[in-house]
C-alpha cells in the first residue's frame, strides 16, 4: 500500500495545541493523528485511524483465538435495564442522558454489562449452551467532569468489553484465564512497556480482579511493585499483609493515663516522650491507634456513621477506603455529625466505645495491622486522657478489618516479605475481573444445569480501552523529537523521503515505493516537490514512522539511508538490496 | 475459518416476531442476525455483523480505490457548527438533543457535512491541497417519528458518508463522476437488484443528483422509469417536458361565461359539455387550468402564499412540491387566510389576478404543461364565472414553472418521448449529489487559488446506508423459506450439514469442514450431535449462506450433497472432489 504525503489529509503543526497538557496529547495533535472537535472528544485524522484500526485489529484477533464471539450493540440504550440494575441513578452526573421524542429516556452507553446480560438471557436457556465468550468494539460514552490528556480520559472514547459467561465458579477462573493471556499476547503485540497489576473490583462482587498498566508518569493510578519479587498492584488492592497473632500473657494489663492537651497524634507521642519515656526506644507515632470517624453515602441516600482504627503514623486513603465499599462514597464526620454521639469525646476516642457491642453502637473496623497480640496507647474515650497497654484482642475486638490505610513507598511487600514496595504512575488500559453473579441475578440471567434446575449465571468481564490505547502507546514510545511507533501499531511500515529536487532522485524514490508496496510493504512516501529535505526530514520523526528510508545524496554512489526511527541508527544499503533489506526488518 | 453451530451463538426462532411488519426484518430477527433493544435501535448479534462487515469492506476497497481517506468523526457534537449553518432549528424533533453537565448543549449526529467542512477549514488552505475527497463509516442518529422496518429506517444506524472538495465546478463535476463510478462498482458487489435514479437535491444548492434504489415493494420511495429508454427518476425528480410554444395567432381572444355552481373541476367540466359542447370531443379535466393556493412555511418561521397553476386533471403532489422547496415546508391554505385575501374567490380563481404583479401580489408558478401558446378554461375571478379560451403567454404570464403536479403511470417519458413512464418502488440506498458551495460558504470554507485569490470551495455529498444495505440485499434475495445471501455479503461461505449421527457421517463432515477452511473457505458447520436433519436443513435454508453442503446418506456411496440455496438445485459430488468442487463455487 502507498501513500503520498502529496495527497495525504494531513498538516503537521510546529507549535504545541494550546489545551495539550501531555505528551502524546501534543504529538497526536501536532503530526495531524486526531483532532478535539469538543472537550475530550475527537475526531480521527487518516494517520490516527490507521493506527486505531490496528490496535483494533490485534484485539479482534487475539479475542477469536480464544472462542469470543463478536457482537455490536447500540451506544444508544433504553433507561429500563439500566434502572433493574440501579446504574442509572448510581451513576450520577457521570453518563450522557436524553429523551426522545416521545419523552422516552435513553442514556449513551458507558459500558453495557447490562445489555450483554439480557441479550443472554434471551437467546440461551441451557447450561449446554456454556461456556460462552461476547465481545464488542465500539463507541462509549462519559460526561467526564474534566476531560483530561486527550484520548487518555475522553467523554467519547472506543473500548472493546467483552464477557464471559458460565455456570460454575470454576468454569468463570477458566473464561478468567483465557481472557487474561489474550490480555498479555495483545499487550505483547502491541511492542509498549506496560504492568499487570491486583486490582478491586469493587462491589462489583467478583474476585479476581487485575488492571494492565502503561508504565507512564501522566497516569491517574498509582500503583506499587516489589523491589524483590514481581508482586505489582493499584494502590486501591494492595493488601497489607497482618502480623502474625502474638501471645500477650506477658504484657502488663492496659491502664489509663492523664494526657492532657493531647488531642493529636503528634501531642500524643511528644506527651508520651515526656512523662513516659522508655529505656529502649522513643515513643513514635506507629505505637498510637488512632480512631477515624467517617460517614458512609449509601446509594439510596442512607448515610452510617463508620469508625476505623489504625495506627497513628498512617492516614486513611479516601480512594482506597472507596475502592473497598463503592459504590458507597465516604465524607469525613463533621463536628455536628460528631456531636449527635455522646459516647465520642473528640481527640480521645478509643475502641472502648465503638464497634456494635459498643456503647457508640458504631461500626468500627481496623487496618490489619491493628492483629491480634499488638499492643497500643489509645483514646480512654475522656477529655485528656489515653489508655496504654490497650492490648488487641485482648481488651478489645474490633467488627472487622479494612484496608483504608496509605500505602508508601518502602511498605513491606505483602506478597514475599522481603523486598519493600515502590511506587510508579500508569494508564490503566484493560482490566479483567470476575464479575461474579451481581448482573445475572438483577436481571434474572438463569439457565437450566444438568439435573433440570435453574441455576444463575457467573460472569466476568474484560475492557480494553481501545482509543486510550493509541495515547498510552503514544505516551510509552514518544521520545524528545515526535512520536515513535512500535512496529505493530505503526500507522505505516516505512517512510521513504525523497531528499532533493534532483529528477533522478524523484525517479528513484517513486520506484522504490511502487517496488516496496509490490512486496506488501505499507508506505507513506514524502513526494513533495517544493519542500526541503529538512522539513520532509522533521515531518517523518515527527509522525514516527519506524523505518524512515531516505533517497537523496548517496544515490549517486548506488546507496540508500535506512534509518532506525527509534535508536537513530542510520545504515547505508545498496539500492538494489533496499527492498530485501527493509521487507526483512518490517516482517522481523 | 470455521465456525460449528454448537459453538455460534445463535437461536433460530420458528415464530416471526411479534413487531416485524416486512419480511427481511421478520427473517433477520428470526435467522439470529439481529436483535431489537429499543423502538428502531438493534443489536448485531455474530451473524449480523458478519454480513455488515463484508458490506463495509466492499465500500471500503471501492472508496479507497478512488482515492478517499478514511476519517472518523465523533457521534456526539457540539450544537456550534450546526447553529452557523441553521441546521440546529431546521432538524425539528428529527434529531437527538442532549446536554452535559455543563448545561452545553449537543447532538447525537444525523450527518455530518459541518464537521468535513470545519476539519477540511482547519487543514487547508490552498487550491495545491485539492482536489481532496474523505469519507468515513460510522453511527448516525435521528429521531424518527415512525422508525419501521427493522434496519430499513432505523434512529441509530451505520452509514458511509463522503464528501469532495474541489475548487472548480469542473473538478466537482469529475469528482462525482469518480463517486458515482465507485458507486456502481459497490452496488454490482453487493450482488444485488438496484436501480440509479434521477433525484432532486432539494434546497442543498446542488446541481446533479443520484439516489441508488434496491428494487422493493416495501420500499418507502417511489420512482419511475420509462418503458422504452433507460429513464429512472425518483418521483420528486422527474422534470415535465414542456411542449414546445405554440402559435396563437389564430385563436379566439378570451371571453368570460357565466358557469353558475361550477366551483370545482367535475361540476365544470360537466357544465362545459352541456353549455359549450364542442363537435371534436367533450371536455375534459386536462383542458382546464386549476390554481391551488398553499402557504410556504420558512424554517425562520415566516409565512408565505402562493399560487400553483396546473391542468385540471392532475393534483398537487406534496412530496413533489416540497422536494422543490425544501426546507420550506408546505401546507394547504385554509378558509381563515383565503379570506384575508379578497381578490381570491374560492372556486373561480383564476390568473387575472395571481402573480406578483396581479392584483392579489401572490406569487403563481405554473406547470411546465401550462406553456407558451396553450389554451384554458379557469376562473375568472368573480363567483360563477369562468375564462375560456385563455391563452398563456398572451392573455397571462406566470411569475415561473414549478415541478408540483403528480406524476402518473402511463405519463410520456421526458427523456425519449417515446416510452411512458410506469412506477415502482425502491429503497433508498445511496445518493450522489452536487453538494456545491452551500456548507462551504455557511463556515468560511475558503483556499487561494492560483492567482492568490480566496475562492469558496465546492463539495458533493455521496452516502451510503450501511445497517440498511443489510436489510436491502436481505429484502432483494429473500425467498419463502428464508435468507438467501449474495456470494460476496454472505455471512460463512459454506453451511456444512452433517446430517445423521452415524460417527463415520460426523467424522467426515468434521475432515470436510478442516479442510475447507484450510483452503480459506469461511464454513458454518453444523455439528450438532442432538439436532435432527430436519431442522438442520430448516436453519440452514433460513439462515441463507448460498452453498448447503449435506454430509449424510449418499457417504455409504461416496457421495456427498452440494446444494445452491437460492436455485435449490443439488449434486452429488464425490467425496474426493468436495473441496476442489466447493472452493470452486466460492471462488467463482
């Protein structure tokens, strides 16, 4: 195939878009790939498209290879399954809503678990008819409230979201399975650095959850990793891992303590240096429990007061603690709030009160860390005072256990123990997770098993943020001079420049692309008469191309530069070995 | 590539479904092609998609071989471009609205000339750019008051739109005719019945217009064609020949007769042949000349009267009017706004006083039949009397012609003059037209040309409706016991039958099926083991890929069933010689 940059729809910009805040923003912009037709949506230029239809393209064929079938729903959907699920108000002001003519409400597809449940349960009634794959490529939608980082976070954006359908636990870990190295054989192909990493699935009910991460500094998820092992996750699923129950029959009994003016952490632990000072180490704020109050937003409005435990040196992570309830949101307690429970004495509230048993009647769940055996100086639930030697387990026990702290860097592994965790940003480009029966049981997917009784359906589910995958790739291969495409992804094989005005060298090149696209080679070749080399030059690194062969001085002694678009490496080829030559490195 | 039954995911439904009014709609549903998610918004199911990837493939090489760049707008669009161009208003409830959460206000796109138009703007800028023609594949919805039909007149449907841009009107000319040459070269692909037909580019500025009509009963548009030449027009387009002027120096000068209750056409012809009774023939509907008054609806809202002269035995054609006006709308006067003008008197109207230098100042635009030379009975402007022997163009002059009058079978060809026209009807499938310089010049649309000089650009407009050349084709090729697909849109391109459940019957279909897709033959094989042959055949027939090979009874002797769906014609070939003999058929 053969391209002329004479007629290509294309204009390379030298100046940066002005609402580009990213990289691969600018460079898709500026080497003319896409184009914003309104905030965080964009219209795809042919460079662009090329591109998107090849990732597409690596997608569909890795989903066939494993038994997916293909289908295509409407992004314009009815209001009614997305009511029986309770998504269409859970969703809040973050989906496209409208009516039709007739008044009837309709809302712009954000994912369709919905429609893929529905659809089989009205064609499939019969264990017989599982296991079963669905898959589609297709438009979806989100009223972001800010659109960000062009194709990373758009309001209408391609995804490929597939489900598996099955009638046993076991048989969703295998659908699990399959569709996870289809992940990793399309990731792979895609030629980018990317992480697979634990995630939550939220209350989505399911169990295995994993997200695959571009590795990239204009990401919005933090993940962590091990600096020992290859234990990877999003900050959200990092699971900490509890001590150990220790034996506390040793440990002297727990006593309160005057701690006047102690309503902090910080005033707690310089209290504790003072007026109890220990031989073998200063007292710090890991040796505190510290008690924080929130309020859970349920999605029918209810709101529950919560109470979490956690020692004094950690903070609640407000996306982590979400991550473990969503769809409920969480709001810190306010003082009103506060007020209305008695038992709490603001500064000073300890387990003695709380939990269910409690006198507080407030839920309260701890950090694992807060194990059986540890030993803390807590509030004594009084103005001013603390209790110390607050043994776990001992003196008191807590309703449960959540994973609501920060996570840092230099945490120990919960995975081997023994390296520490590290900290990097990502884009999150496909998440697979078991999904469980949550859908199938709202909208009553149920199918006969072999002793004729009916039996729900478990389900997992699979994206692929197919447009964002354009940008993260982008992201991941861009380098100082313009975009720089992995072999597979790249919009063509090669760009042949004809560097000079000289008739031979315009004769040479012209051949050299006809031959090239003769043996199947895609090329965009930069035929323009009246541009200089030097521009044709910084138009070809600019849109990153990875082969960039250049037919200009060295004809006259039979040669022809091979450039390497990634190391810059440049080779000078026979002429008549170029099209072996080039042929060779785009099949390698 | 071979797809087994037991795997497809598919349900074959004996029913017609309850809201299918035509019969590729009923077979589509029942045949497990597509499925209904809303009032006129389906779901593909794997079969479905497979035909309208093959559709959009075929438009694609085509397009792509006459040098169109493939493109991808949003579905969602900012009202902006539309406002500029007055398309916002003028769309009415015929287009989905929506807001984001920032109260901004945007449409779901029913076509999308403004955003080529602004893309192309903000690309280029010189003649050197042009000619330069783009399309793209992709959603398009509108918010039908009778979506119908299935596919046929869908709100979320697929189409291909493409639009050139060219400088001279020359350079669209050539451009359109390359359109339309890709066109035919499509619709022969498809395999198929269609006919190109004359059609009238509305108020769209245009000159040429073609629509592509599948030949159907259930069509919604109605076209004509001439018994003897190769005349095809859509109703809306067919142009009246005028007879040439005549001499009319010999005829009597006009004379006003009292014709008492005459008020409508029938009472005064009859009034004629009793009063005025000639020796050549009796009166006639066709020698009267009747003026109907409308009121012409602006798209600002504005209201406007007109006159419309026509021979007495022809009505006004609303379709036919409007198509001439658009997008004005059209409605009949009524007895309230007659009577503001009292120079018209109900039944006796007649041109003494219509056209804007008449009395009444109502613009009157006659009939190409109403010309030069003619003679007429009409009114005469005062109750109960009436003008003969009215002579146009001696006795009245017309403010101009207008294409209003209906369009009858049995009417002269204006092309040859010798056939007559006959009516059928079609569906809309694709239309070609001279777009000219209307959106270009509503947003600045503009290059230098040669001499340095800014010159508007001029477009033409070519679509395809994608989702419903699947209905079309299924509509044309259909017969009584199901689908019956073209070679080259069919969905597999063998439906492999093994019939019985003998294991030598399947364990041959089973080679047969491996070896077919080896040889790159797409196969449906039906392996399933509990299914009787009956219904095997029963699905295959409905189902309608255009070879059924049958393994089963004739294997004892070697032989095995190879059937054309759409003749029912069979062969028993030998075993040996299947696939060379089936490739064949695929390939052919």
């Amino acid at each position: 195939m053969l391209m002329r940059m004479s007629t290509l729809f294309v204009r390379t910009l030298r100046e940066d878009p002005a609402d580009a805040e990213v990289p691969s923003h600018r460079l898709l912009v500026r080497a003319g790939y896409i184009r914003r037709a309104a905030p965080g949506i964009y219209s795809w230029l042919p460079l662009g498209l090329r591109v998107l239809r090849k990732i597409e393209g690596i997608i569909r064929e890795e989903m066939d290879g494993i038994g997916a079938q293909e289908v295509s729903f409407p992004a314009l959907l009815p209001k009614e399954p997305y009511d029986a699920t309770g998504r269409w108000t859970e969703y809040g002001d973050g989906i496209f809503r409208l009516k039709d003519r007739k008044d009837g409400d309709y809302l712009l597809g954000p994912t369709h678990e919905e429609m893929f449940t529905l659809l089989v349960k009205d064609l499939y009634s019969s264990y017989k008819d599982l296991p079963l794959s669905l898959y589609q490529i297709q438009n979806k939608y989100r009223d972001e409230a800010r659109p960000r980082a062009g194709l990373l976070r758009g309001r209408e954006f391609i995804m490929k979201d597939s489900y598996s359908f099955d009638v046993t636990d076991a048989g969703l870990e295998e659908s699990y399975q399959r569709h996870r190295d289809a992940y990793v054989r399309i990731f792979d192909r895609f030629g980018f650095d990317y992480v697979v990493v634990k995630a939550t699935s939220g209350a989505m009910g399911g169990s295995a959850s994993e997200e695959f991460l571009a590795k990239a500094e204009v990401g919005e998820d933090t993940y962590v990793r091990c600096t020992k092992c290859d234990y990877a996750a999003n900050v959200e699923a990092v699971q900490v891992r509890p001590p150990a129950p220790q034996p506390y029959d040793d440990l002297p009994a727990a006593h309160a303590e005057q701690t006047p003016d102690t309503p902090t952490i910080e005033s707690l632990v310089a209290h504790l240096n003072e007026r109890f000072a220990r031989e073998d180490r200063p007292w710090a704020a890991g040796d505190t429990l510290k008690n924080v109050l929130v309020v859970l937003k349920h999605p029918d409005g209810t709101r529950e007061p919560l109470a979490i435990g956690l020692p004094g040196d950690r903070e609640v992570d407000q996306k982590r603690l979400e991550g473990q309830l969503e769809p409920i949101e969480v709001e810190a307690m306010d003082e009103a709030e506060l007020a209305r429970h008695p038992a709490l004495v603001k500064g000073y509230i300890g387990p003695g009160v709380l939990g269910e048993q409690g006198s507080s009647g407030i839920r309260y769940l701890v950090d694992p860390r807060v194990a059986q055996g540890t030993r803390w100086v807590t509030g004594a639930d009084v103005q001013g005072q603390h209790v110390m030697d607050l043994v776990a387990g001992r003196d008191f026990t807590p309703d449960g256990t959540i994973e609501a702290a920060d996570v840092r860097d230099g945490d120990h592994c919960p995975h081997c123990d023994e390296g520490v965790l590290e900290s990097a940003r990502g884009i999150e480009m496909g998440h697979v997770f078991q999904l469980g029966r949550k859908y199938a049981d709202a909208l009553g997917l149920q199918v006969l098993d072999e002793n004729g009784k009916l039996v729900t359906v478990t389900m997992g589910s699979y994206g692929i943020g197919v447009s964002r995958a354009v940008a993260a790739i982008a992201e991941d291969t861009l380098d100082d001079i313009g975009l720089c495409w992995p072999r597979h992804v790249a919009p063509y094989d090669v760009h042949l420049v004809a560097a000079g005005k000289d008739e031979a060298v315009l004769a040479a090149a012209d051949r050299l692309a006809h031959e090239l696209a003769d043996a199947g080679v895609d090329v965009l070749f930069d035929d323009r008469a009246k541009v200089s080399p030097g521009v044709k030059f910084k138009d070809a690194e600019l849109i990153g191309v990875p082969t960039i062969v250049t037919v200009g001085r060295g004809l006259a002694d039979g040669l022809i530069e091979v450039k390497d678009r990634r190391t810059g490496e440049r080779r000078d080829v026979p002429a008549e070995q170029v099209r072996d030559h080039v042929t060779g490195l785009v099949r390698a």
